[in-house]
C-alpha cells in the first residue's frame, strides 16, 4: 500500500466515528420529534479532543506520530461542521457557540506552530477552548428538563470520549502507551459512575412502563458488557484494536438512544 492509500485509510478509519455519532444523533431526533438544545454528543468530542490535547501537550511522541495524531484529530470536524450548519438553518447562537469552540480546537491542532514553545501555548489554549465548551454544556445541561437527563447525561458521554481518544491514537499509530492503556481503566471508572448516576435518577424521577422498564435494562447490561470486555482485555493484557474500539464506542454512544423510550 502507497504512502497516499495508507493516509486515505485512516482518514476514513478516523471519520468513522463522527459519521456513527451523527447518524444516532438522527435516529433520536427522530424517535423523541424534538429540537436539540444543543448538540447530543458536544460533551463527548470537546472531551475527546481534550484527551488527544494532553497528548500533544505531555505525550514525547515523533513528528511522525504528531501528524498522525493531527489528522486523526482534524476528521472531528466532520462532527462540528454539520452541527454549524444545522444551528445556522435554526438561527441558533448556543448551538453555534459549541460549534465553534470544537472547531477552533480542531483549526488549533491542525495548524499548531512547529516552534515547541510557541506550539504548548497554542495548544493550551485549545485546550482551555475545550474547557469553556464542555462548562457552557453542563450550564444548559443542568437547566433542562428532568427528563432530558438520559439524553444529554454528560457521564454517559465521558466514556464516548474516551473511545474517541483512544480511536484517535490507534489509527494514529501512536505509542504513548502508558496513556493508552489508562484510557479502558478510566472508561470503567466512568461506566460505574454513569450507572449509579441513572440508577439515583430513576429512583428520583422515573416511573417506568414495561417497554420503558426493558429499555432501561438493555442500558444497563450494555454497561456490563462493556465492562466486561474492557476487564477481560486489561486481564489478557490485550491490546484494543480499532474493529474493537469501535465496537465498544458504538456501544457507549447508543446510550443516549434509549433515552427515547423514557
């Protein structure tokens, strides 16, 4: 395979995810007949983004790596490209603000300075664009309805952003494999804390019909299946390849999609 095969592949490999968090975001719209307020998977990529951040920023990676990891980074624009379009259609000043915060972070990773020190501080700056982002989304996240809390549960979407990350890295080829193998820990330390957070919800808010009582049982044995596979592979020592992740990402991102039968 040439040099410029192998970069189509794994910018379609990268793409991928955007693509699969945009068609469930479209099955939910779908399923729920209501307007987003804000865009369902912001939280999950300003994160995602955020973790590649620290790589660029912490991670000793070769330049080589480093482009890798810039254009595997560049396919979420993908995500935020469409969201502008669809807040310019709806004329909407939240959405668009989300939107360009995670193209800004996307335009700073893409064209950070090849001076080191010049590069930390544009890349820090990134990250702190990240930062504001994923603040404003937990500002209109904790003035909504009760019961828009499954679909735009932010400890849910922590773990879409772990995989993202860590998809991110596999198809960039990178090797700071400390880091990566604390990406599927930290994924289960957020999968306990989401369960336990819709579990009190559910005891609070919920009072649930038998489809919606089956529907809210398939979110959790997803839980335990991902765990499960995440367990079992640090137990082997086994390395997550990207058919893997993807796999377990499609999982975590399905989460938000059962929130319409509630």
């Amino acid at each position: 395979m040439s040099e410029e095969q192998s970069k189509l592949v794994a910018l379609s490999a990268a793409l991928v995810p955007s693509v699969l968090l945009l068609a469930i975001e479209y099955l939910i719209g779908q399923l729920t007949a209501q307007q987003a307020i804000l865009p369902y998977f912001a939280f999950a990529l300003l994160f995602g983004q955020l973790l590649c951040l620290i790589v660029f920023v912490k991670g000793q990676i070769c330049p080589g790596q480093r482009s890798r990891l810039i254009r595997a980074n560049s396919a979420l624009a993908l995500y935020w490209i469409v969201w502008l379009v669809f807040a310019l259609l709806q004329q909407s000043t939240s959405l668009i603000a989300y939107t360009v915060c995670g193209l800004c972070a996307c335009y700073a990773v893409f064209s950070q300075p090849k001076d080191a020190q010049a590069g930390r501080g544009f890349l820090l700056m990134a990250a702190a664009v990240c930062g504001l982002g994923m603040l404003g989304y937990l500002s209109v996240f904790l003035s909504a309805a009760n019961a828009d809390f499954l679909r735009f549960n932010p400890f849910a979407q922590l773990v879409v952003g772990v995989f993202i990350a860590n998809i991110a890295l596999v198809v960039a080829r990178n090797r700071v494999q400390g880091f990566i193998a604390l990406l599927p820990l930290l994924a289960i330390a957020l999968l306990a804390i989401n369960a336990f957070a819709v579990l009190v919800w559910l005891f609070c808010h919920a009072e649930l019909n038998e489809l919606q009582t089956l529907a809210m049982a398939i979110y959790f044995v997803v839980h335990v299946l991902m765990a499960g596979c995440l367990l079992w592979a640090g137990l082997k020592n086994h390395k997550l390849n990207y058919n893997g992740l993807l796999i377990l990402f499609f999982m975590a991102a399905s989460l938000p999609l059962w929130s319409a039968f509630i």
